[in-house]
C-alpha cells in the first residue's frame, strides 16, 4: 500500500495556486488541512445568538457518508451586537464537523441514496432547518440521557451550526471528547455475553463490551420513547457499526460502565426497504414498513416527543422554547423535500407545499453550483421551467452538465471562453491539474517530489490522470513512481536487519508500539508502565528476536507463490496448452499459496522456533509458540499466546494491534471500534485461549484421539488407494511424526513440573 504521508505546505500551496487562478468556476475543496483557519458564522443551538468564529484545524479526524471532522481550537470570537454563545471559550478545543464527505465516491453515493429516498439533495448539507433541527434534536436527547443515565456527560454537547462557503455546507460545532474505543480484553468465559443484559459488567470476562451493550440497549429504548427512532439506528447494536458512535471518557477505567459517551447523531444514508446495509436493517425495515415508513433517515416523532417532555415535565422545566423550536424547525426542514412516500398526494393539491419543496430544491441547486442567484429567483417562481430543470437532472451522465449549462451563467462564460481563449484554456487545464494533484497525494497516489514533477510536466499528469488513475493508489505509485518500491523494499531490509541485530532497537520498536496503544486508550497508564518495566526480562528480549524472524519470513509466501506459478505458467505453455488455460492455473496458484493454512513463511517461521527449543533445550516454554508458528496468519500471535501468563497486558496489546490491523481491510465494517475487530480478536486471541485450556484439562484425551485419528487415516488410505512402497512408508513416517509422537513424547513433557 502506497504511504499517505504528504508535505501539508505543497497542499496549501496548490490549493493557492488552484484560489488565485482566474477561472470562472474554480473547483472547490475536498477538505481542510492542518494548520488551517476557517472562519465560520456560528448560532447557538440554545439559546439562540450569533458570532463569528476562527477555528485553527488541529488534525483531520476522518470522514464518511455524513460528513467530516476535524480537532480545532477556538482561536478567536467576534461578538455581534452583544451576543453570546454558551460552551463557547477562546483557546478551547472543539470538534468541527461539516456535513460533505471528503470523498467523491462517498458523496456520490450518499447523494444518490438520499435522492432515491427522498427526491432531494441532501438536505442537511444545504437547508438550514434541516442541520438545526440536528443540533436540537442532540440538545434534547443529551438532556433526557441526563435524567437517564445520571450525568449529562452520557452525550456530548453540540454549541453551535455554521454555513461554511468555502464547500458550500452546513456544519456543526461540538464538544470535543477526550475519549476512546473499547478495550479488546482478555475474556476466556466467552459465554457469559449470551447473558450481557443481566451480567454485571464488573464481574464479567469482558467488562466494557458488556456495559458498552448495556449502555447501547438502554439509549436505543430512550431514543425510542422520545420519538427519535430513526435516530436510534445510530446506536442499534446489530448494525455492526454502530459501536465506534459511543467513547468511554478518559478517567474512568476503575469503572467499566462509566465514562461512556454518545457523541454521533448525524446519519449518512437513507435506509431503503430494498437497499439494507447491515444485519439490523432488516428487522428495522419492517418495523418502519409496519409504522407506514417507507424509508427512514433521521425522522422523528413530535406528537410522541412532546408526550415524553409532558411526562417528564419537571426535568424539561424550561425548555419549551427549544421544544417549540425543534417542531417548527422539523417541519420547514420536511417540507423542503418531494419526499414522496411521505407528502404523497398533498404535492398535487397543497400549493404552499409545492412552493416550501421548491425553495428548498433551489437552495440546493444553488449550494451545487448548478444554478446562480439570477436563475435560482427564476425558477422559485415554478412553472414549465422549473419542472424541465428538474427533469434535466434525470437525464444519465450528462443531467448535471446540462443543468450548469442552463442555469449557471458563469459556467456558460467559463465554456465560452474555454473553447474560444488558448491562454484561458491553459489556466483552467493548470488549476484542474493542482486540484487532482491535490486528491493523489492524500490518497498516496503521488509523492511530493512526483507532484512537483508532474506540475511542471503537465503531460505526463495526463496521459497518468486517463490510464494509471483506473488502478488503485498503491499501485499507481508503484508503476509511476518505481523508485518508491526500491526504497521500500531497502528500507523494509533496513529494518528488518536492525531488529534482528540491535537489541537497542528492538527496545524503542517496542516503546513507541507501546506508547501508541496508550495514546489510541488500548492501554491504561498503569499497563504501559508495567510492559516497559519489563522490556528487558530475557523472554521479551526473547520474543522481540523471534518477531524480527517472523518480519523477515513475510514475504517468503509471495515471492515463493510468484516463483512457482511463473514455473508453472512456462510449463504449460511450453507444453502448447492454451495461453487462458495457462494463466488460469498462474492465478489459480497464486489464490492457493494465500488460502492454505500452512505456507512456506509459516514453515520458515515454525522450523525456527523448533530449531530454538532444540538449541536451549527448553521445551515448556515453546509449548503453545512452536505449533502455532507453523500456521498461516495467526503464527504472528504465537508468542502473545505463549507470554499470556506471565506477560498478560503485553499479549493483549499485541492480539489487539494485530486484530486492528487485519480488521482494516474490509469495507465500512473494517472501522476501528466496531464490532467486527473485536469478533476478530476473539476468534484468534480468546476462542484459541478457551479451547487451549481446555485441551490443557484433557490434555491426555485430546492426544490420544489425535493419535488415532492419525491411524485411522493411515488405514483408511492404504485400503482404498493402492500405493507402492515407497509412498507407503513416507505415509507411514508422516502419521507417526503428526500423531504418534505429540501423544508419546508430548504429553510426557507437559506432564513434568
């Protein structure tokens, strides 16, 4: 995979290039970077006031469908005549989110999601009811979790919403949560989770899953008793992505079920009755079908609100002001969508309606760039117009091309003089070429010495922008930038030999592996220096030896793989056979080199942890290692297995690495904190533990029917195949070293104190 690592000053320098170039219609920003400033105009969520805010971006946390965030400092406010916005403090960290994915394919996606459901832009990106009526929602439900939970500290805070111009969005500023993920705990009593919802999270095997589930439930019936079910699926445990949505605060480790925190109440796509996107969506499906909604988002309930704020009218003492703001807020932002299953015939009949929708489709269209100032007051005012414009959208590729054309006078100029002008021509071509430089180096595409390259040599930017683009960024980089591998491959040498040779490395590896799990909260104060006191114990130095084995044995399957499917490939071809059928067994090869459980590097690695049990002749304390080290994918954990007794929080902490790292390969689910990376830690971290301690209670047991399965198997082949001697006898050898030695000399040496 191509490094993500790039010069935020060659950024922010194209990004100047791309702003003071003399283009009619500039493309806008993807994102922010650090170092940023943005000036925003905030209003309060409650109670209302107006301010301008500068917000230094500190680091860019990440995007999805809903939007993206960022760590900023408050760095300056402006008062506007005496207003005040509470939560708000100059020098104080908060977290910025604005309501546009940072990718392309995302808002894509999400866009046409939302139309499908909806008809419509996505509204809380370009209708300010809409992002309010977000915001308030959030006030509301922290205040109810309050009452709920004891503490309003359950969900984090939102202060204020903002119109940034810069990528024409609304967004949001929040309470920024010191905070983390779960733990990924060592639990061998796995089947206590059967019962989470009467466990007591203190006396469980695995404390914070337990009471992140407890607490998860609990919210979801809250949610619903509001009336804010749809923005319960959020939190809905069986989504299977819900979990990274609620932090544990920093402070509270004694306490499992304390500290956590929901802090994420902004969906990123509709839930289509034909589109579920997790496991839970189906059963979520059908209780909206059952309801009479066919789609759902972030629809709330306000009859049912309401009847929950009377309920608890003590608690809410103050607070119809924001209760009324949120109802008029919902319903200017519901009817400033089509939304046809929900406004159904009343579109036909209820003028009024027909002019909120319009509105609030041309403020969309405006924020788009699809339209001006000048044709967007045309088009509110109806008619064939305005319906043939939203036809035009329709129209497959080209709906977007023709609605600039027709409704965004710039945009027509700016293909006038595109076509007309060679110098304009150019200009726009150079702003074109920083801004998707812009994109490949943050997605690793390109290199900051390429990228200066390439703007000099703008050619080669685009024979690479219609050909290399098609390929995925790693291996993009590699075919354009071959040096890049070279220098990989020797710096993965480099490494490789210091770990194996200079104990003092293999000493800081481990501090900053260390200290990054601290950091990321996989490992409390306490653990980390626990794990450092011990770094040099002779089993750590151990251990830190055999893992450089192991770094080195990684590419032995690939290059191996490689070797025996070209061999292969050569064969058939020099045999005649068809040049398909030869490269069908080439990738046939190289597919079976990845799926079979034992491989050459796993080989490489066992023989080398076998050859030092002979060498110390220390047999216990390889007893879990050297069997594990001959297994593909989880050898790597064979000596986080074996150092589980004496070095427990170290095991954890290298268990969980590995499971996040491996998790981060698949899709939307691969999220770090979300259920599947912790599915993955207990299926090669605690299951493995279970069934170990079991096989250690029946130690005998489990050797012996080994030992016969091997017989029965060696009886069963010489019966039905007729063999010759020869391979009679490697059978025979190969049955006795598998099966029959683990039980005559194995459980022998378990057996000895």
């Amino acid at each position: 995979m191509a490094s993500k690592k790039y010069s935020g000053d060659l950024v922010r320098k194209l990004v100047r290039q791309v702003e003071t170039s003399t283009c009619e219609c500039l493309p806008r920003p993807s994102r922010y970077e650090q170092g940023d400033v943005l000036r925003l105009p905030l209003h309060g969520v409650w109670p209302v006031g107006c301010m301008t805010g500068e917000f230094e971006i500190e680091k860019f946390i990440g995007g999805g469908f809903a939007g993206q965030v960022y760590r900023c400092k408050l760095v300056a406010l402006e008062h506007e005549h005496g207003a005040q916005i509470e939560g708000l403090e100059v020098g104080a960290i908060y977290g910025v989110k604005i309501l546009i994915p940072p990718s392309r394919f995302a808002k894509r996606f999400r866009n046409v999601v939302y139309w499908l459901a909806f008809q419509g832009p996505f509204t809380a990106q370009v209708i300010e009811s809409a992002c309010r009526a977000g915001v308030l929602w959030q006030k509301i439900i922290r205040h109810a979790a309050a009452q709920e939970f004891g503490s309003p500290d359950c969900v984090a805070d939102v202060y204020a919403h903002f119109f940034d111009p810069g990528q024409q969005a609304y967004g949001e500023v929040r309470e920024w949560v010191e905070g983390r993920m779960w733990r990924l705990e060592a639990d061998t009593r796995l089947g206590e989770r059967r019962r989470w919802k009467t466990v007591d999270p203190a006396s469980a095997g695995s404390p914070e899953f337990t009471a992140k589930r407890q607490f998860m439930s609990r919210f979801v019936r809250l949610l619903h008793r509001m009336g804010a079910g749809e923005l319960a699926r959020q939190y809905e445990w069986g989504t299977l992505k819900s979990q990274p949505n609620l932090l544990k605060r920093y402070g509270h480790d004694d306490d499992p079920a304390a500290g956590l925190c929901a802090f994420d109440f902004r969906a990123g796509l509709a839930l289509l009755p034909w589109l579920p996107m997790s496991p839970a969506d189906f059963g979520l499906i059908l209780r909206g079908l059952r309801r009479g909604a066919v789609v759902q988002f972030d629809r709330g309930d306000m009859k049912q609100l309401r009847a929950f704020v009377e309920s608890n009218a003590e608690h809410f003492a103050g607070m119809e002001g924001m209760v009324r703001a949120l109802e008029m807020h919902e319903l200017s932002y519901r009817a400033s969508m089509p939304d046809i299953t929900h406004q159904s015939w009343r579109l036909l009949r209820d003028a009024d309606l027909r002019s909120d929708v319009r509105e609030g489709l041309v403020t969309g269209y405006r924020c788009a760039g699809l339209v001006d100032e000048t044709y967007a007051e045309r088009l509110l005012e109806g008619g064939g117009r305005f319906a043939g414009f939203y036809l035009l959208g329709a129209i497959p590729v080209l709906g977007r091309f023709l609605r600039r054309c027709r409704g965004n006078a710039a945009y027509r100029l700016h293909l006038r003089r595109f076509w007309k002008k060679p110098g304009y021509r150019r200009k726009c071509w150079g702003a074109s070429l920083r801004h998707h430089l812009i994109g490949w180096l943050r997605c690793g595409r390109v290199g900051d010495a390429r990228a200066e390259w390439l703007i000099a040599h703008p050619a080669w930017f685009w024979v690479q922008a219609f050909t290399l683009r098609i390929l995925p960024p790693g291996l993009h980089r590699a075919v354009a930038e071959p040096r890049m591998v070279w220098d990989r491959i020797s710096g993965a040498w480099r490494f490789m030999r210091s770990f194996f040779k200079d104990a003092a490395f293999r000493e800081q590896w481990l501090g900053d592996q260390v200290e990054a799990g601290f950091e990321d909260g996989m490992l409390s104060e306490v653990e980390r220096d626990r794990i450092m006191g011990h770094v040099r114990d002779p089993f750590i130095v151990k251990y830190l030896r055999s893992l450089g084995v192991h770094f080195a044995t990684l590419p032995v399957t690939q290059i191996v793989s490689v070797i025996v499917a070209t061999t292969v490939l050569v064969y058939k071809l020099m045999q005649g056979e068809d040049a398909g059928v030869a490269w069908l067994y080439f990738g046939g090869i190289l597919v079976a080199f990845q799926v079979v459980p034992i491989s050459p590097g796993s080989i490489c690695r066992g023989v080398y942890v076998v050859a030092l049990m002979i060498k110390e002749r220390n047999y216990r304390d390889y007893l879990v290692a050297a069997p594990l080290s001959f297994v593909k994918y989880i050898g790597y954990l064979a000596f986080p297995f074996q150092m589980i007794t004496t070095y427990p929080e170290l095991a954890r902490f290298m268990g969980s690495r590995w499971a996040m790292d491996a998790v981060r390969i698949v899709p939307v689910f691969g999220e770090h904190g979300a259920l599947l990376e912790h599915a993955v830690f207990d299926l090669f971290f605690n299951v493995p533990r279970v069934i170990g301690a079991w096989c250690g209670r029946h130690a005998r047991l489990v050797l012996n029917l080994w030992m016969l399965t091997g017989v029965a198997i060696f009886d069963l082949v010489t019966r039905t195949c007729v063999l010759d001697v020869k391979s009679t006898t490697n059978l025979l050898i190969a049955v006795v070293a598998l099966c029959v030695l683990p039980r005559v000399l194995f459980y022998p040496v378990l057996r000895r104190k």
